[in-house]
C-alpha cells in the first residue's frame, strides 16, 4: 500500500538486515541533517505521531543521542509526549528533551537490496489540549546532539484544524493483458460528522499502470498519475465517485497481479506532507492541461478552515489488475575483456541487460533486490575498489556478491564498476559473471523465472590469448599502474526515481529531505 512504499521512502520502521550489508562507522565525522514533518492536530482527536529522521551523506552511526523539542510557541495549545517508553524529562514547560536508548544507524540512502531502512529518533505523539482553539499555529523547533558535538535542528510548523475522517470506496479487482486499456472506481467517502472542504487524491501505482489522461487538477510524472487535488465538498454520510481510465504498460510482466492504491487526504494534511518541498528546490510534477477531473454531484465551496484526518486507516481505496497472457524476462550476464601489466589497475565493467520483453519489477516496503549477481574475480587479480552494493561473499576470497536495484527495466543495463590490480601476468586468466545468483536473504535472492538461463552467465577475462575472450565479454578499461580507485554505483534507470512512482509525491515531502536539498532533484510532488 501507499504507507509501505512511504515506510520505505521515509525510513521508517526497520526490516532483517543483511549482515554483510550492515554499516560500520564512518572514519570522519559526517554531516547529518534532520527533518520533522509538519503537523496538522484537532481537539479530542488520538495524538498524531512523529518521528524526528537523520540523513547523512554515508553510513554513519550516532550514539548518545538527545533529541530536544521546544514548543514554547504552541504553550498551553499542544503537548508532546514520548510514544514508545523511552526517558524523557520536561525541563520547563513547553520543552520535551528524550534520550534515544540505542545508537542510530543511518544512511543517505539504505544499499540496494539490502532489507535495511534509513533511522531516526524514536516516536513522539503530538496532541492538541482542550484550551487550543481551529487557527492556532506556531512552530515546533527539534534539535538533536550526538557524541563527538554531532547536532542539528528543524523547525516544523504545527497548526490546530477541524477534524474529520475521510474514507475510501471498495477495493476492485480486474484483468487486462500488456498493453490493454481499463478502467478503475476512485470512490471517496466522509465517515465522520463535518463536511469534508476539499481533499486530496495522492496515488501508489506500480511502473506498469500508465495513463494518458492529463486532467488539470491532477499531477503527473510522465505517464503515472501523481495526484489530484479537488475542492468539492463531502457531506457527513455521503460519498463521491468518479472513474480513472488506465492502461498496462506493454512490458508488464505476465501472467501476474499488478496492485494501485489511493489514499485520500484533508488539503491541510497535504500541505504538512509536502511543503518542505518548495524549500529545498524539489522540482514539481507536471499539472494536467486538460479539463477537470470532477466527482459526481459534487458542489464546489471554498474551503472554510484547516482540517486534519482524525480517522487514519480506512482512507485508502485500491485495485488490483490481473495482468493475463504471458510476458517474461531475460537477464543477460555482461562480461568483461581486461590487459595490463603486472602492477596495472583496470576497471571491469560487468553486471547484466534485462533483453525483455518483460520489465522485471519487485518494488517492495523491504527494499530486497529484483536479482543478485556474483561477481568471480579471475586468478592473478585483486580487488581494491568494490561498488557499494557488492560485497565478499562469506567463505571465499575471490567472489563478491552484487544487489540489484528492485526495479530493472526492459531494454536497460545495469553494471557496477570493479577496479582490479593485476598482481600477476597470467595468460587468459578467467573470472565470471553470473546473474540470478542465490543469496542468504528473505527474498532468496535470485529470479528464478528467466525465460533465457543460457546466458546468465558471462567470463571476466584478463590478457586474453588469440580468440581467448567469452561470451557475453565487454571490454575493460585499463589505468595503467594508477591508485586504488572508489566504488561505483550499479547504473540504470535510479530506483529512487522510478521505485514507487506515486509515493515520488510523498519524497520531499517526508523522507527524501536531504536528497532533494543536495541534489537538485530527480523527485516528483
């Protein structure tokens, strides 16, 4: 569902973890940089719970850690409490400071593959007093210090609305074969006692469900709906409709179930989610120009006041289309051809082409690879620059393990980049590539469904003989006797951009903070 792709995205939450892709302390210090989302609470309503969440350029790992919230503005209007037992003291009124009883392990982004999500500080719940009245706002200032002088601070706006509980329509099911239009119920309901002033649509939708509609209150990334924001009202007790014409993505694979979500959201909770956005340079989704997408007999009023969800948990409605026929992938191994001297480093781009016609997707709130490849280095060669998202296997000294991303696409390539020292001239010294390989993890690591296993394997050949290289073989780069060199990432379509593509709304808005700051953007709201 939308909350698990956004589990994954924020980093919230905690998964089995790979011991071989565990983090390990950073040799100097790092910069870490918070993030705490805005609030929007309601009077008598349950506590709305936050998390303060840390982002670093690497792994990097804090201990003692305090956080410290100061609410002084929001006096005697809001109050903020621990949510899961951990020792708090309140030095003053207004002031919550909470030691984190365990260090934090953190991340810029979690390896690929790897089961582990990103960290943060553990939960709060915040809650509106019986003396706050709708139209109270002010800030929530969040500081963090860590051993060695770490620290860092946010300053979240928090604000009292309405509240109301918003509902989504039954969950429906279809089929459609690749490439094949259809068409899904997008039903919204108001399930408390005051009328809904405007809403929200945020979407979850697989890589494989595409529209061409472009309606001008909807959002777009390419061809995935993003969003839709509609200023119709809901009644208590009554509910809206309307339909979303949709289409399967000809390399979807088949046969296989293909599920989207939506989740309905107040306006205000909305803009809690995403105003960080504009902030830190986030580059927008495309609005529609096209016309309205509107809702059946569904006046249009302005909106009166802020207001929050104070029902979470049956706002989602969803879909799920069997994809029919059949559509499978092939993931071909890619090799390498190396020369050098005794004492060179050469550069061994390997790794694998998913040939199609299939994309091969296994987004999931785990964050597992869609395959693992092995990577066996040839006799005569060392290893002195690894990719992040390889590692030794256990038990052998010459064969790395790779994680791929979890979403590969039909007709791309995905390579990492090995930096081998040639320690010994040795004629026609072979290693080997081998995609869908096994791996001690919860997913068990290889495809088990290529249509094409004959090519999943490829030869990494150093000084080749005459007619000496193999098949599926491409050429390596040679750097003469120079340094060790860095890891690489596996290159294709990123996952971050194209991994959940409806949860891309939610990115800037509530996990990918320091991202998005740092690199421009590649994200979506």
């Amino acid at each position: 569902m939308l909350k698990h792709s956004l589990r994954w995205l924020t980093g919230l939450g905690a998964a089995g973890a790979l011991v071989a892709a565990s983090a390990t302390p950073a040799v100097a210090a790092v910069a870490v940089e918070p993030y705490f989302q805005d609030a929007t609470l309601a009077v008598g309503a349950t506590p709305t719970t936050r998390a303060l969440s840390l982002y670093a350029d690497e792994p990097t790992v804090l201990t003692d850690v305090s956080v410290r919230y100061d609410y002084r503005s929001l006096a005697n209007k809001i109050t903020i409490a621990p949510a899961n037992g951990q020792k708090c003291t309140a030095p003053e009124s207004g002031v919550l400071v909470c030691e984190e009883p365990d260090e934090i392990v953190l991340y810029e982004m979690a390896p690929v593959g790897s089961g582990i999500y990103g960290n943060g500080a553990k939960q709060v719940l915040i809650a509106a007093t019986d003396e706050a009245q709708v139209g109270d706002s002010g800030d929530v200032a969040v500081s963090f210090q860590a051993a060695s002088g770490r620290r860092g601070s946010y300053t979240s706006h928090v604000r009292v609305g309405e509240g109301v509980d918003l509902a989504g329509g039954p969950y429906t099911s279809l089929s459609a074969k690749p490439g094949g239009k259809f068409t899904v119920p997008l039903v919204v309901a108001n399930a408390g006692d005051r009328t809904v002033t405007g809403f929200v649509a945020v979407f979850d939708l697989p890589y494989s469900i595409r529209t061409k509609d472009r309606f001008s209150n909807c959002r777009y990334a390419d061809d995935h709906l993003v969003s839709c924001h509609f200023d119709e009202d809901i009644p208590v007790g009554t509910g809206l409709a309307t339909t979303l014409n949709l289409e399967l993505a000809k390399d979807t694979a088949a046969p296989t179930n293909q599920s989207g979500y939506a989740q309905f959201m107040t306006t205000a909770d909305f803009e809690d989610l995403t105003r960080v956005r504009a902030a830190v340079g986030a580059r927008a989704a495309t609005p529609g120009s096209g016309p309205k997408l509107t809702l059946a007999e569904a006046p249009s009023r302005v909106r009166q006041a802020d207001q929050t969800d104070v029902g979470p948990g049956n706002e989602y409605t969803g879909w799920t289309i069997k994809a029919t026929g059949t559509n499978g992938t092939d993931l071909a191994a890619i090799g390498a051809t190396l020369k050098g001297a005794a004492g060179a480093v050469v550069t061994a781009t390997v790794g694998f082409r998913n040939n199609g016609p299939a994309t091969l997707d296994r987004t999931n709130g785990d964050f597992e690879a869609a395959t693992h490849t092995d990577v066996e280095l040839p006799p005569g060669t060392t290893a002195v620059g690894v990719p992040d998202n390889c590692w030794l296997r256990q038990d052998t000294t010459r064969t790395y393990l790779c994680a791929s991303e979890m979403l590969l696409v039909a007709g791309q390539t995905y390579t990492v980049k090995f930096r081998l020292r040639i320690d010994k001239v040795i004629p026609n010294a072979r290693g080997a590539v081998r995609v869908n390989a096994p791996c001690e993890c919860p997913s068990g690591g290889a495809f088990k469904d290529d249509i094409k296993p004959a090519n999943d394997r490829a030869t990494i050949v150093v000084n080749a003989a005459q007619g000496g290289g193999g098949q599926g073989d491409d050429d390596g780069d040679g750097d003469g006797g120079g340094g060790g060199g860095g890891s690489l990432p596996i290159t294709g379509a990123p996952t971050t951009v194209i991994a959940g593509i409806g949860a891309l709304l939610l990115v800037t808005g509530a996990g990918c903070y320091l991202l998005a700051r740092r690199h421009g953007s590649r994200f979506t709201a």
